[in-house]
C-alpha cells in the first residue's frame, strides 16, 4: 500500500479533527462563505475549496505553529456545511432559516440546502429568539469555570454584532425565553431540581423560586418547560392520591406563579410522557394509542385522535426554537415500522413510513428535521420524502482514496460518509451500509470505484464480515461476498 496512504491512516483519528477544525495551531479558520456577515458587517467570500492539503499529496505549505512536525502538513478544509454534532435550532420567524450551533456556528437560510459559516466568536451553546418587544437573538456561550455561569449575549441586528448582557445560574440546563410587554423573561432550570430561576434583566441578575404550588406535586420535568401564547407548561406529578398521577404546573404571568391542572394521562409507566403545544396555544397529551387535547390551559380535556393497536413506541413531536405549527405530528412504531402520523384540528390522521426513529422536530407546517446519531435529513413535504441537509464527522476515521486524493471516506458510529471534493461536501453511503458497523475503511489503491470494509457486531443474517462495492457502483454498500483486500503494487 502507498506510503502516503499508511502516513494517513496512521494519523486518521487526528486528521479529521484537523482538516474540519476551525484552525491550525492558530491559524485563521477557513474565510466564511459569500453572503454571510460577520461581526464587522462586512461581506466574506469563502476560498477555492482544497483537496486534502497534505505534502504527501502534494498540498501546498505548512502552517506556522509549534505543535509536532506531522501537524504541519495540514490545513483547515474549507467546508460548504456543518459537519460537528451540535444542536440544531430554527429561527422563530423563518422556517427556512436554520442554525447549527457548536464552534463555529452555521446558518442556512434555504432550509439546509446550502450554509455560510458565521464569524461569532466562541461556541454557541444555545440559541434563543425573542419576538416582543423587539426581534432579538440570544446567545449562550460557554463559562469559564464550573462554578460560573455561561454568558449571554445579545443580537438586534440579525447577529452583525453582540453585547453581553448577563451570566445563566451555575448549574442550569435548560434556558427559556418568554416575550415580555417591556423586555423578555428568562426561566433557567435544572432537570436534578425542583426550582426555578428567572430573571427580568436579560440575565444581569436572577431570583430563584420552587414553581410547585402546593407540597404533594413532585418531580417537575423543569428540563422540558413548553411555552404557549401567554401560557407556560410543566409536566408535573401528583402525590396526594399516592399513585404518583400526572399533572401539569400551568403560569399565565410570565413564569411568576404557577397552578396544578390535571392530566389525561392514565397509562402505566415505563413509556415516556408526550405532550406538545401548538401555535393557538392547545395543549396535546398522548395516553397509550389515544390523543387528548385541551383549550382551556388544561382545565377540561377532549379525546382528539387515536391511531392504530400495533403502535409499540409513541411521542408526539415538538416544534423546534419557537416554530409555529398548527399541526400535530407523533413518531413510534407501527409494528416495527418508524412511522409518522400528522393530524389536522378535526383529528383527523395520515401516516408515512420513516427513515428512522431518530429525534424529530417541527420547522415548519410540512417541514421536518430529523436528527438520528449525527445524520441530519429534512423533509419539506410532511415526511413523503427526505433529503440530506448535514452529517457529523466527530469521532470518525478518516482515510484517502490512494486512486484518486479529493475522494475521502469517514468511518464512523453512524456509518460510512464520503465526500468527492476534498471534504468541502459530504453525504452518507448506502442504504446497506447504514445498517452495519464498519471499523475498518480500504479504499483499492487503483480503481476508486472499489471501497473494502470490515464490520464488526453483524448480525447473524449478515452478510460476511469483509465486504465491498461492484465496481461502478457506490462506494459504501456491499456484496455477499468476503473478498481480500488487495496488495499494492
């Protein structure tokens, strides 16, 4: 096999933290894409994407930096889409602009079609809108220490520039913004707690209360606090009648003050509890295979849909970073089917087969982003058909066509992805492959049309542990057969 190619393989874990990092040893990130604008309000422009940029593939020079000699034959890849693992959220008032958070942050504004690299410095954490009194974003980045919390800055202009505007109390996981007649409020809370903490003053200082009103409610799910117009949720339990019931914790003052409200919900644990808003501010619970909704904050509730016996898992789907949606999806099993049911407001049901069972959110009224172990697919049409909008690369192998240098494979927990520019584009391997284990990539040092796997946990009705593509086809399927890799020459 080429020398080259077993430099590389040696150093696959640390490539691809190389070639997609935001930098070399200090060295400016990869320009961002054209039309995007950073902080200085200007327009960038993105370079002519490079192949691997490798000496030993004739790239061109090393960056200066004092990390190892091996480091230095490599230089950020100027990549066209998110390819990290952070959360994904929409914007509030454009369904099809969507945000990838992480260091760096993208942002696509045609759905995740196509996506710009923005200048923010630091990792976004979290990303929050605020649509009263004015449009503004919120950013969480990351603290500098464990017992300080993460700061929060703020964005009027579309995220151009960002002023500090206050810290989040240690320890909180979950943060909520709340449109205000004035400014927003702010709820952050812990899943381990049983206390609220809210601020009025952008996060510049915060008061902490326990929401339950009463000494018998426990447990309040404060890591999942679901706002409606004028109302807020948390999923709560009853303790009084000793059977632990579910209930809800209802505010309609901003988070000042909380009342119990029953719960539909009569079905026996272990499977989870679901429950979702919508835009006209309706509360919707699932009870095994039956739907409820209520009007009236959780006062009164109506049966609203069931679907079919064989359902074994159920989650209706929530809307993603203050998405407006007025229809009501659920995702489980049908069978052994992932499925997807859609109800309008009379309840009544359609249903499509999914690719996965991964996590699934709203963006928009047909519009859903499916995450499922870093592949990220959306679909525009209610889930008739999915395309790929991002992939993550994290923890991945990284190896090189010897046949052909701009033809790269990354190996990974979530399959096989493969990009044919040099690592600007990347999109998942074959159906077949996605449902196998592959901890060993061998691209044929002749034909690049010739990818060699090894697999490991098959299933017993696997094919053999070694396989590879016919020729001509794509790279990252396989046959029924246990071929040897081939020697090089």
């Amino acid at each position: 096999m080429p020398a080259a190619f077993l430099y590389l393989r040696a150093l696959a874990p640390y490539a691809l933290a190389a070639l997609l990092a935001s930098g070399c040893g200090g060295i400016t990130p990869a320009p961002l894409e054209a039309g995007c604008t950073g902080t200085d309000g200007e327009s960038h422009s993105s370079e002519k994407p490079s192949a691997l940029s490798a000496n030993a593939f004739g790239a061109a020079s090393a960056c200066a930096t004092d990390e190892p000699a091996e480091w230095a034959v490599f230089r950020p890849v100027a990549a066209a889409h998110p390819t990290g693992s952070g959360e994904w959220v929409a914007d509030a008032g454009d369904a099809l602009t969507l945000y990838a958070l992480g260091e760096p942050t993208w942002r696509s504004q045609d759905g995740g079609r196509s996506w710009c690299r923005l200048d923010w410095a630091g990792a976004t954490l979290r990303l929050l809108f605020a649509k009263q009194p004015t449009r503004t974003l919120y950013r969480l980045i990351e603290g500098s220490g464990p017992d300080r919390g993460d700061r929060l800055v703020r964005s009027v202009d579309g995220g151009q520039t960002w002023t500090q505007t206050g810290t989040t109390p240690p320890g909180a996981e979950a943060l909520t913004v709340i449109d205000g007649a004035e400014r927003p409020v702010f709820l952050a809370s812990s899943s381990a707690g049983s206390r609220i903490t809210r601020s009025e003053d952008e996060g510049a200082s915060w008061h902490s209360f326990d929401p339950r009103p009463e000494p018998h409610i426990i447990s309040p799910d404060l890591g999942e606090i679901l706002v409606a117009p004028g109302t807020i949720y948390i999923g709560a339990r009853n303790v009084s009648a000793g059977n632990l019931l579910p209930t809800f914790l209802v505010s309609t003052d901003l988070g000042k003050s909380f009342v119990v409200r029953p719960s539909q919900r009569r079905s026996p644990e272990p499977r989870p509890r679901s429950y979702v808003v919508d835009c006209a501010g309706h509360l919707y619970e699932a009870d095994g295979d039956q739907i409820y909704r209520s009007r009236d904050r959780a006062l009164t509730w109506e049966s609203f849909a069931r679907l079919e016996p064989n359902v074994t898992l159920f989650a209706l789907v929530p809307a993603l970073g203050g998405s407006c949606v007025k229809s009501v999806h659920a995702l489980g099993e049908a069978g052994a089917d992932p499925t997807l049911w859609c109800f309008n407001h009379e309840g009544s049901v359609t249903s499509h087969p999914m690719p996965s069972l991964g996590s699934l959110a709203l963006v928009a009224e047909e519009g859903l982003l499916l995450s499922d172990f870093g592949l990220r697919q959306r679909s525009d049409d209610g889930g008739r058909s999915w395309w790929v909008s991002g992939v993550s690369l994290e923890l991945g192998d990284l190896v090189v066509s010897p046949a052909r240098p701009d033809l790269l494979f990354v190996s990974s927990i979530w399959g096989i992805f493969r990009s044919d520019d040099g690592g600007r584009h990347w999109r998942k391997g074959a159906p077949r492959a996605a449902k196998r284990s592959f901890d060993r990539l061998y691209p044929h040092p002749r034909d690049p049309g010739i990818l060699y796997a090894s697999s490991f946990l098959a299933d017993h009705d696997d094919p053999p542990p070694q396989a590879r593509t016919p020729r001509g086809s794509e790279p990252g399927g396989h046959a029924d057969v246990a071929p040897t890799p081939p020697a090089s020459r």
